[in-house]
C-alpha cells in the first residue's frame, strides 16, 4: 500500500446531515484527531456540508487552519437568475469552496439530473476554479446485464468530452456503483480497480496523458476496514465517503487508511 503520485483525496459527503451546531463540532472533533495523528504524506481529505453549514465549517476551517478542504454536494449551472432554492458555484466559490460534487447518484435520481445537466454544472464549477467530482456509476441491473462498462464511459464522455487537458488533469471522477451506496455492500477492490482502470482508459481516449493525472476515487460503503485495500488499487486515488464519513474517528481512520 502507498500513495501514488497523483495523492490521494478521501472526500466525506454528509449529504442531508448534521446541522451547523454539529458541523462545528465534528470539524472540532476531526481537528483534534488531525492534530494527534495528522494524514499521511500526499493524502488530502475534504468535507461536503449542507449548503447551511459551509458558513460555519468555512469559519473553524480557516481560523484553526484545519487541513480539510471545504467541499459542496452540488450546485446550478447557472451564475445567477430566477432559480428558486438553488445555489450557484459563484456563491459556493465565494466561501472558498473547492470541490464540488457533480452528479451524484442520488441527485441523478432523485432530481433528475441527467448526464447534460453535470455537465453544465461541471462548466460552472470550472468557470469559477473550482475542482469537480463528477460522480458515476451503473445500477444493479446495469451490472448484472453487462452494460455497467457502457453506462460509465458514456456518463465520463458527457462530462469532460471536449475539456481542455489541464482541466480533465486536475479533476476528480468518483466511481460509484449504485448498488454500493448506502448497502454495506462494497465492490470487491478487483471491480473497484477495473472500473477505475477503464475510467482512467477512456479520460485518456479524451485527453491523452492529463488522464495520469486525474484523481478517481471508489464510492459506496467505504469504512475503516476496507478503505486500506481500496486504496491500494493502482487507479484508486481516494474515496468518497457517504455514511462514515458522519463519525470523526471513522474519517479520520479512512483518510488515514493510505499510509
Ligand atoms: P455511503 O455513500 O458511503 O454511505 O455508501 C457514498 C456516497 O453516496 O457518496
């Protein structure tokens, strides 16, 4: 087990959770443990709060010099206009947001974000030099058909297709199996790494070798007992951490997990 060149991004997704008083006590808590044990070299880890709780997580990020990075579960296309209830990258920028999530599955589901939408919304995080995390994935019945190697490739295509090199270089793809999300059920390292073997195959059909570069993370069920032989895959560079990434000492372990 090592850290690759590219480094290794651990990325924790709150989704609907925690409201601002516990945000500010788990960036607390992770605090400390980082102060105690901090992440191993080239290993960086960031945190997606609700859009109400950025504010706060910026605020004890910057002042106690926390090293996470401040991330965003998704964002408008759109830089500003009547979109009520939405929140544009140039506000999420702002807040020295630097990555953001594109396209997460359930937001593909249960929003109806289709694969022309990330990709606006891929323009707008780069149009305000922010990093995307473009999420992928096929369903249960995708793998179980075969066509889970179709599905990605043509998710990876609508997003970055026609990108400039330096901007696929510097992006994040998090694989995401469905059927992984939420289930305790992880891919096994060997499908983690063939799928991120393949994503990485067709980022450098698109971009030639910025695809070296690009950071892919494994998402779905990911906890402290298997993040370290999911990292250890050659084309995982990260994670994406949905359910223990809500406990400090569990995100702490994973973000540690690559040393
Ligand atoms: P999970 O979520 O770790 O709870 O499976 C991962 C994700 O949806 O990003």
């Amino acid at each position: 087990m090592g850290v690759g060149e590219r480094g290794v991004l651990v990325s924790g997704n709150w989704k609907m959770h925690i409201n601002h008083f516990e945000a500010l006590k788990l960036v607390q808590e992770l605090a400390a443990l980082l102060r105690a044990q901090a992440l191993p070299e080239g290993c960086a880890a960031s945190v997606h709060p609700p859009f109400t709780s950025l504010r706060t997580v910026q605020t004890a990020v910057e002042t106690d010099r926390v090293p996470l990075a401040l991330g965003a579960q998704t964002c408008h296309h759109a830089d500003k206009g009547a979109f009520t209830g939405e929140v544009s990258a140039e506000m999420l920028a702002k807040l020295n947001v630097r990555y953001v999530i594109a396209g997460h599955s359930e937001r593909r589901r249960g929003c109806g974000e289709t694969d022309e939408m990330v990709r606006a919304k891929v323009d707008a995080i780069l149009r305000h030099g922010m990093v995307p995390i473009v999420c992928v994935g096929e369903d249960a019945d995708e793998r179980a058909s075969g066509a889970a190697l179709d599905r990605v490739r043509a998710q990876v295509d609508a997003a970055f297709d026609g990108r400039p090199s330096a901007a696929v270089a510097a992006a994040v793809v998090a694989y995401e199996p469905i059927w992984a999300i939420g289930t305790g059920v992880t891919a096994t390292p060997d499908d983690a790494e063939q799928m991120c073997a393949a994503i990485r195959a067709e980022l450098a059909r698109l971009a030639g070798p910025a695809a070296e570069t690009t950071r892919i993370q494994y998402g779905g069920s990911v906890n402290p007992d298997n993040a370290a032989e999911l990292l250890a895959q050659p084309n995982v560079d990260g994670l994406l951490v949905g359910g223990a990434s809500l406990e400090a000492a569990s995100f702490h372990a994973i973000a540690r997990a690559a040393g």
